[in-house]
C-alpha cells in the first residue's frame, strides 16, 4: 500500500514544472552557489544605504584631502577606509555598494528592455515574413553599424546625462543582436511540425507566437541574454571611460574603474583593482546562473 | 533568386541612405564642428569664416542636398581636419584595421574551437569548469583594462613586445601591410591578442552548447553504435555540425571587430579605423563620419545576405523569401 | 650595504642606457599626445600642428621657451611711423630644396593665409590688420595697417613663412603627403603616416643651431597610460603631456628625468552675467529646487564668496599632484603683462559664508557646475573638487561632466550658470582680455570666447586704449591696469595655471616651453 503512495506523491511532485525545475535546478552546486552569491550582491545593492559608511554620491560627505587613501587608513570623518579611497577620497566599500546597483540596473535593466523588443521583433520578422522581416532586418543591420558612441554622444546631446539615459543607449545598441538571434532560431522552428499543427487548430497568431514558437527559442536567447548582461555592464565602464557613461557623482562599477585606469601604472591598484573584483564576482554569478538555467531550460539536453 | 537579390540589393540603398540621413541629423544635434575645430581666439570673423568654408552655413536640408549630389558622382566629401577626400581617409587605414580583425579572428578560433570542444565533450570534468568560468573573464572585463594590462606584463615587465604602435610594413597589392614582417607581426600580436578576449568566450560556449546537443543527436548516437572511432565521431559528425553556427557568429563579430575596434585601437595607438572614427566623431568630421558608417552599413548587410543565403542553403525549410504571408 | 646595491643598480641601469644608447645616438623616438593633423602650416591652427609647424618652418619672430620673442627669420622690426612696421631679413637663408629665403617669400606668405581652402581655423587674422605690403629690397619689407598696430610683432610669432616658388600652388593634400612640406626649419620631413609617425631629418644647412638629432621619429600615442608605459618599456624615449597620476612613481624612477615649467594655460570657472540680477540662471534654483528669481551671481559678493570658498592648493596638491600653481589671474609670475598687486584668493569658508549672507543668502542656494571631462589635465575631478567645497560653504552644487564635444556648444551659447574651461594664453594680457573679458562685440573681434558674457565698460576702454599705444612700457601698464579690474570685480574665477611636463629618458635633456609645445628641436642629448 505504502509502495502505492509514495510513487504517486512523487509523481505529484514531478508533475508541477516548477518543483521539477527547481531540482534541475539544484543539481548543480556550483549553479546554486552562484545564486546564493546573486541574491547577497542583490541584497548589497538594495540595502546600500543602511550599510555603506559614507554616502559616496553626497560631495559634502567627500574630502579630497582623504583622496586616493590606501586600504585601511582611517580618514577625517573618523571611520576606515577598508579599502581606501579613490581621487575625490570616495571610500572604495562604499562606492562599490552603491556602484553594484548602479550597474545591476544599467546591465540588467538594458538586458532586459532590449530582450523584449528585440525578441519580440525578431519573433515578429520570422513569423510574418515578407516584407516585416525586410524591414525589421534591414533596421538591424542599420543598428549593428552603428557606433554605440555615437548613438551614446547622441543621446546624451537630446536628452542630457543620466542613469536612465545610458539605459536607453544600451537597449538602442543591444536589441538587435536579441532580434537576429531570435529570427534565426524562430525561423528553423516555425517550419516544424507542431507549429503547423498549432497552426491548424486555428490558434490565434499571439499565441502560438508566445506559447509555442518564443519557448522553443528560449535556450539561445538565454545564452545571448546572460552574456549581453555581462555585455551591457563591461559596455557602460567603456562608455565611463571614454566619458559619457553614468554622471561622475553617481559612479557605477565600471566607472569606478575606468577612474582608477590613470592610476594603474603608478601602483594605486586599489582604485580600480576592488571595483574590478566585484564586476567579476557579479558577472561569473549571473553567468553560472545563466548557464544553468538554459541547460535546465533546453528541451533537447533533456535525458 | 535573381528577383530576390535584386530586391535586397534596392533595401541596402534604402539602409545606406537612410544611415547618412540619421548621421547628418545627429552631429548636427550633438554639436557645431566650428565651434570644437576653430582656434578659441579666434574671432567672429574668423568663425564666419569658417562656418562658410565647411558648407555649414547653409540650412541642414541643403547640406544633405549638396551631399547628395555630390555623393552620386562618386563624391563623399572632404574631411574638416585633414582636408582630404573622406573616402580615401578610410581605405588608408583599412588594412591596419582588417589585419587586426583577422588576426583577432584567428586567435579566436584557434583558441577557443580546442577549449569548447573540450569542454563540451566531459562537460563535468574539473577543467572544464576551469575553462567554462575563465571564457566568462572574456566578455566581463572592460577592452580598456585589459589592454593595459598587457601593455604592463608584456611590454614594460617582461619587455617581450613592443608596447604600442604598428611597426614595419610590407607591400602586398599596393597596400601597407605588417603581418608582412616579424617586426609588424610582434606589434600585432598584443592588440589583436585583446581584441579577440571577447571572440575566444564566445567560441568557447557556442562550441561547447553545440558539441553538448550534437552528442545526444540520433546520427551521433548511431555513429557510435556503429562502432566508429570516438575521434571519427567527434571530429567528423560532430564537430561539422558545430562548425556552421560558429562560423556564422564569428564571421558577424568580424564585422563589427572591423567597424569598431576603437578601444583597441586607442590603448594601442593602432593607427586603424576604429581610431579615425573615434578621432572624428569627437571633433564632428561629419563627412569622415558619414562615409564611413555608410561602408559599414554596407559591410553589414553584405554580411547579413551571405548569412541568409547560407542558412538557406544549409536548411532548406528556410526559405528565402516568404511570398504572400 | 643596500644603499650601495642600490647605488651599483642605479649606475648599472645608468650605464646600459648609455651604452645602448650610444649606438644610437643619432636618433630619436618621441610620442606626443594630441595627433597631428596636417602638416600645411596655415591650415589648422592647432597646437599639435603649430609644434610640428615650428619644426619644418620660421617664423619672422621666433620664440624662446617663456615666450619672448627672438629674431627668427627677421634680424630685426620695429615701427618706422605709427602705422608702418619694418621687418629687416636674415640674408643667406635656404629652404630644404636649396631656394633662397626673400622678402617676396613673405609677401607670399601673407597673401596665402586667408586663402587655404576649407580651413576650419585660419590664421587670416594675422594678416587682416595688414593693409598692403611693401617690398623695399630682397631684405626689408613693410606692414602698413590702418591704425598703430603695436601687436605686429606678436602676431608674426605665429605665421610659418613658405617659399613663394615652391608653394605657389601646392594644395594641404601636397603638404600632408610631405611633397611640400619644405621650411627652413631644423629637421626637415621624411615621411608622413597621417595620425600615426612623421618621421624627421636634420637640415644640415638650418641658419641656426644645429639640430641635435640625425633622425627622430615623431610618434602620436593618444592614451595617456600608454604613452607612459611606451616610455617605461623604453619604446619610445620622449613623452609629453605627462599624467599627473604617473608623476609620483616617474619621479622615483631612475631611469626617467622630466622637465617642467610653469604654462600659460589658466584653468577658471566661467560664471552667468549674461541672465540680469532679477533673471533666473539656468541652473540656479533655492534650496527646495524652486526658481530663486535672480541671478545672484550678479552680485559680487556671491562672486568673491564662491572664490574664496575655493582651497586652491588643496586642488593643487591633491587633484593636480603638484603639477599646477594656484592662481588669481591669466598670467603667470615672470610674465610681463602679469597682475603684480593680485595674488591668488585665500581659502576663508568663513569669511565666504558671510559675505552670502550679506549678499543675502543666509542660508545658500544650489547650482550645477558644468565641465568637460576629456579635455583639460584632470577636468572633472577639479569640478567634483569645487564642487565638494561650495557645498561646505552652503552652496549646494552638482556637478556635471560631459565630452568636450557637446560641452563646447553649450558653453558657447552661455547655457551654464557655471562652468569650468582653460584658457591658453600667449604672454601678452590683451589675448585673454580680448578674447574672454572683453564685451561681446562682433567688430572688433571681442569677447568671442566670452562664455559668461561678461561687460565692463571700464575694461573695455582700457583695453581700447592699448591695442593703438606704440610706447610699450605705458601699453603694458594699460594691459596690466585692465586685468586687475577683472580680478577684482571677480569677472572669472581663476583656479590654477598648469605645469607643462614632459617626461623623457635619462639619456635626454629637453628644454621646457610655457607654451606646451612639443618640438622635435628642444630635445637633445643630456650633458653627461
């Protein structure tokens, strides 16, 4: 009897998609590390304020005479700097707290739009044809030859210097490698039987679009996702180094190191050395995350 | 096929104009040139002057106008700081550039086909969770940072290679080209080394993603049944399945290592056209600017049109065009 | 002991740079930082250009390393009536292609400069005061100008002289390609790769002091980093434009010597006096954010408050690394047009809270403080500076730093209530009160980098007064008189005046110029 039961809860529990995606999940420990690690840098970033002892975006709360302090020297405002201080003698913690949301929300938050739009157009392209795909593709083209300095420069002339504004650079210059990559995939798939299927049963177009064609495109779009993540992160320290990232005062991660670069040479690793750490811990953690959520997701890994 | 290449033949016109069109509204919204090139004593005179002599006194329309024209005889204008013909600018600088990529390219492939090769077929072992988590170093650390970097270890510590510069130059086709010498190769080496960090992950995890579905494929599957050699197997079915969508997105990443390795280029001073267009976007060269993004739009789409055409000749349920629908 | 391993490193390094070296002491390899353009001395005046241009060519006057004027292709000049100016030539002098160097080669000259096609900055005003041109022998030519001209003198240090035969019709294409690229300069061009190397030679035959160099090879390397580790890996043996973060560690290398000198390049805050005082200043606003109704930079108590507020040689030690001196005017000491009775504002937050109270700002207001971020020597972290020490005093600032490319528009438009910019002057005091204190008038060519759109009829007239006054030592005195009415009315507020530092390898020896020109001749090899 009791033999019944419990292959049965099993099943049960087999049956839902998220319990089984969660065990798939957490085969792997370094996945669920990576996550545990994810969760904390999240927390880090939403929490900065209560933490952080020294609000690095107040230039009342900075000294220049406490600048480019090396780790562990106590400053003028009494507290110490466990790993010193940059030229505006912004303490390098703090500053790293503050700049891991500034780059969570630049990084992620571009990803993101631009995984929308582009997948929805690509999606679009693949499925419609003709001349919507001409269109769609042709603007691609238009956009992966298009310098994202210009398009930042531009930006940043009609609408000014802001964290919202690089967002919006990034999403222009990332939608298309989501939209190409997605037409690509979409392309093999609508052509497979159980699309026509659905296709003969009538279903409306957004939904064999959403439910049928975009989740069979979802392994390759997770890989582009996790590493235009990474992308969009690294894309906004080159945007800081060459002057039109984020606003100076509001530093992100990359900005923090391009603004250590100049010291690199002269031995003051600290500046651009602990912010470079934390871009890393934060990108291999997505990374992994990413990675394994795309071999959970691919129907054709399963066994 | 004919009706098909000529139709994307009259879009890339379409794109080609509508690029020039998008870069005249944008520098002229981003800022005056005159202002950025004249001398800051010079005087009201003197701007006018100058404002006259770059044809920027005319309203927008007009200029675009006069571009136009111009353009259709052959005609891309002058640039404003080298006074020269904008076209010849960029092919001068072309091969400096096209080597670079190339040589990125090559790094890429011979680095990262090994790698994700590997660590596709033992997926669990310890090296390649080693290989796996340093790819994602390759498009996480800033181009700027890294190129420093190795400028440090190799040029100032080790003193190995030159740290900056194009070095000596052969001539092949009328062109000046450095992987001609040794001296031109060793300043190659570090720039096209940084160049291709980004290039070698995405090998990496695009052959390893493909050699993990290839291996649970039913051809793969009866290959090995058969009793083929694992080598036979990974080298020949596998690895020529793999082959088709790496070389498509690394041919794609060429073009765009071509169009914008200005980091690179900068930290190396790598006299390239990613230098010329990050040199002329900040001073507002419109007409370099132009000329320039209308080539690469141009690189762009052709590279797209091999991509299509070679989707569809490797699966035929792509069709080319889809008529009607 | 380690005092003497040190001692025996240090001379054993000394001694392989000078054995290596030794071999080639006939060359040279520099890189300089800003690139240059073209080689057509009159096409772009640009400092890169204009050092590349002072290499190849003359001038009538040519220039010391502080500015002072020196006979160049002239042996002498001076004004034989008010309105006339006598240059006398060097005679024997030959252009690279052997062509002899006469009058009419100058009269060419002049003709030239406002003829160079699609220049976007010419040097015609230097022949525009010049009314017509009067050849007396091969060796003496007049100017004569409509009214006294006193700056003739100065404006010749600027005009590279070509030779009439061989440039008659040679077009900026023939001169960046090098085919017409032939002065009477020292080194004449080998080769050209444009944005990348120009490669020189000695001319043996230079009127002057010989050229140090058989060869040098003239290398552009933008980034900053790269540049100085070109210079530590020995790649290159000359650098300019060191980065002050660099300087501390070049310092201490006993492989690396540099050479400095105080500049001419002011770097000053630029303030709103185009709003009136009962005007909103665009990004002035109370403390809630609200629009304040006035421009209270209109009064000059806000002005001096703002200034004094300002720890000058915090900014200097800190932000600049010593590479700088605090300043309270265009000109530096040793300047003759320099302000002796204005020394730079003293650091008083005190003394700067109360005189806004007075102004009637008990308790502040906020403001933003504009700046590029790629153009000055460590611009937007001298506006992150300012700004930390306004907020001390009560005025809350934000600052913001954008590329010189969409800054340059705005500022020029006067879309600021402040903004940081840099002002490289030539030694005379009438250049930055023409150009930047002098009101807006399009006649007179004034005021034409006047951001702020400052106006004070009494400078105006001062400065009217001086640009006819041949007697120099009473035009100095008018100059000098205008510039400290600026100073005290706080027209700008001056920050600091840059050190110019090249770095170079110990076997070399370069000498300094206040003018930040990096020229191939001023590097030679160090006495040993």
């Amino acid at each position: 009897m009791s033999d019944a039961v419990i292959p049965g809860k099993i099943a049960d529990k087999v049956e839902t998609p998220f319990r089984r995606f969660v065990s798939e999940f957490a085969e792997s420990k370094v996945a669920l590390g990576a996550l545990v690690v994810f969760i904390i840098i999240t927390l880090l970033a939403i929490f900065a304020p209560w933490i952080t002892p020294q609000n690095p975006y107040d230039l009342a709360e900075l000294d220049i005479m406490d600048g480019r302090m090396e780790p562990g020297t106590v400053g003028g405002a009494g507290f110490t700097y466990w790993l010193g201080t940059d030229d505006q003698g912004r303490d390098m913690l703090s500053g790293i707290i503050y700049g891991l949301r500034i780059s969570l929300t630049v990084g992620a938050g571009s990803a993101l739009i631009a995984c929308l739009i582009g997948a929805s157009l690509g999606l679009l392209a693949a499925y419609a044809g003709g001349r919507t795909d001409s269109v769609i593709m042709r603007l691609v083209d238009l956009q992966l030859s298009f310098p994202t300095i210009l398009a930042a420069l531009m930006i940043l002339a009609f609408l000014g210097k802001g964290i919202m504004n690089v967002v919006i650079a990034l999403v222009l210059v990332e939608w298309a490698y989501y939209a190409r990559t997605v037409r690509g995939t979409a392309l093999v798939e609508r052509r497979r039987e159980y699309i026509e299927a659905a296709q003969c049963l009538a279903l409306p177009t957004h939904r064999v679009l959403f439910r049928h064609l975009l989740p069979n495109c979802l392994p390759p779009l997770i890989v582009v996702g996790t590493m235009q993540v990474a992308r969009a992160i690294a894309l906004e320290a080159t945007l800081s180094f060459l002057g039109l990232g984020v606003p100076i005062t509001e530093p992100s991660l990359g900005l923090l190191i391009a603004n250590g670069y100049e010291y690199m040479l002269s031995g003051k690793y600290w500046i651009s050395f602990y912010p470079g750490i934390a871009l890393l811990i934060t990108i291999v953690s997505i990374n992994l995350v990413g990675d394994q959520l795309r071999d959970v997701l691919n129907p054709r890994l399963k066994k | 096929m004919t009706v098909y290449l000529v139709r994307r033949l009259l879009q890339a016109l379409l794109v080609v104009l509508a690029m020039s069109l998008i870069v005249f509204i944008g520098v002229y919204a981003i800022g005056d040139p005159v202002e950025i090139l004249i001398s800051p004593d010079a005087d009201q005179i003197e701007r006018e002057r100058a404002v006259q002599a770059l044809g920027l006194d005319l309203p927008l329309w007009q200029q675009y106008a006069v571009f136009l024209t111009k353009a259709l005889q052959g005609d891309l204008g002058r640039s404003f700081v080298y006074n020269e013909p904008a076209l010849k600018l960029i092919l001068q600088r072309m091969p400096a550039t096209m080597e670079l990529a190339f040589g990125a390219t090559i790094f890429a492939l011979i680095i990262g086909l090994p790698l994700g090769l590997y660590a596709g077929l033992r997926p669990n072992s310890r090296f390649s969770r080693v290989i796996m988590a340093s790819s994602i170093l390759g498009f996480s650390l800033p181009t700027f940072w890294v190129g420093l970097m190795l400028i440090m270890v190799f040029a100032v510590y080790l003193g190995w290679l030159p740290s900056t510069g194009r070095g000596d130059t052969g001539t092949l086709l009328g062109m000046q080209w450095s992987f001609l010498t040794w001296d031109g190769l060793r300043h190659m080496a570090m720039p096209a080394l940084n160049l291709s960090l980004f290039k070698i992950s995405l090998v990496i995890r695009l052959t390893r993603a493909g050699v993990r579905e290839t291996m649970l494929m039913d051809y793969v599957k009866f290959a090995r049944a058969k009793g083929l050699s694992p080598a036979r197997v990974t080298f020949v079915h596998v690895f020529k399945n793999i082959l088709i969508p790496v070389v498509t997105v690394v041919g794609l990443e060429l073009g765009s290592t071509i169009a914008f390795s200005v980091v690179t280029e900068s930290v190396f001073a790598w006299p390239g056209m990613g230098k010329l267009i990050i040199d002329s976007i900040n001073v507002l060269d419109r007409p370099v600017i132009v000329a320039y993004l209308m080539l690469i739009v141009l690189m762009f789409i052709a590279i797209n049109l091999i991509v299509d055409l070679t989707y569809s000749m490797l699966d035929p349920r792509v069709r080319l065009e889809s008529k009607g629908t | 002991m380690g005092n003497l391993r040190k001692l025996a490193l240090a001379a054993g390094t000394a001694f392989i740079g000078l054995s290596a070296h030794g071999a080639l002491a006939q060359s040279v390899t520099m890189a300089v930082a800003a690139p240059v353009t073209s080689l057509d001395p009159h096409y772009h005046q640009l400092s890169p250009n204009n050092a590349v241009a002072d290499t190849i060519f003359d001038k009538l006057v040519n220039t010391d390393a502080k500015s002072n004027n020196l006979p160049g292709l002239a042996l002498s000049w001076r004004a034989v009536e008010p309105n006339v100016w006598e240059f006398k030539l060097r005679p024997n002098v030959r252009f690279h292609n052997g062509n002899e160097f006469t009058a009419e080669d100058v009269a060419f000259t002049l003709q030239r400069l406002p003829n160079v096609p699609n220049s976007p900055s010419s040097f015609a005003a230097y022949s525009r005061p010049i009314q017509s041109i009067e050849i007396v022998d091969p060796l003496t030519i007049r100017f004569r100008t409509a009214a006294p001209h006193p700056l003739m003198p100065l404006d010749m240090t600027n005009v590279r002289i070509l030779d009439r035969e061989t440039h008659q019709n040679a077009t900026t294409e023939d001169f960046n390609a090098g085919r017409a690229a032939i002065g009477t300069g020292p080194y004449r061009v080998v080769s050209h790769r444009s944005g990348d190397r120009i490669e020189f030679e000695r001319n043996d035959n230079y009127w002057g002091d010989r050229a140090p160099f058989q060869r040098v090879l003239y290398r552009m390397i933008t980034n900053d980093a790269a540049r100085t580790a070109a210079l530590l890996a020995g790649d290159v043996e000359f650098i300019d434009q060191v980065p002050t973060s660099d300087l501390a560690k070049l310092r201490q290398d006993n492989r690396i010597a540099l050479s400095e000198t105080v500049g001419l390049r002011l770097i000053f805050l630029g303030l709103d006096h185009l709003r009136q005082a009962n005007e909103n200043s665009p990004f002035i606003t109370d403390n809630d954010g609200k629009p304040l109704g006035k421009n209270p930079l209109q009064d000059v108590r806000v002005r001096r408050a703002l200034s004094m507020a300002i720890d000058r040689k915090a900014i200097v030690d800190r932000v600049m690394e010593g590479a700088a001196v605090p300043a309270g005017q265009f000109l530096p000491e040793g300047v003759y047009t320099h302000v002796p009775s204005v020394t730079p504002p003293a650091f008083d937050p005190d003394a700067a809270r109360r005189l806004l109270a007075e102004a009637g700002y008990p308790q502040g207001f906020r403001i933003q403080l504009n700046g590029p971020n790629d153009r000055y020597v460590n611009d937007a972290r001298i506006i992150q500076a300012v700004g930390q020490m306004w907020t001390r005093i009560g005025v809350r600032t934000t600052v913001e730093a954008q590329p010189w490319t969409t800054f340059v528009g705005r500022a020029g438009r006067a879309d600021f209530s402040s903004h940081l910019i840099g002002w490289g002057s030539n030694p005379d005091g009438s250049h930055p009160l023409r150009n930047i204190l002098a009101t807006v008038t399009r006649e007179k060519g004034w005021g034409s980098s006047n951001r702020g759109r400052y106006s004070n009829p009494r400078l105006d007239a001062l400065l009217d007064q001086s640009l006819v006054e041949l007697d120099e030592a009473k035009r100095v005195q008018l100059v000098i008189e205008a510039q400290r009415i600026a100073a005290e009315d706080v027209a700008v507020i001056p920050l600091h005046i840059q050190t110019n530092i090249w770095g170079m390898r110990r076997h070399l020896a370069h000498d300094a110029r206040n003018d930040e020109l990096t020229r191939a001749q001023d590097v030679r090899p160090a006495a040993r």
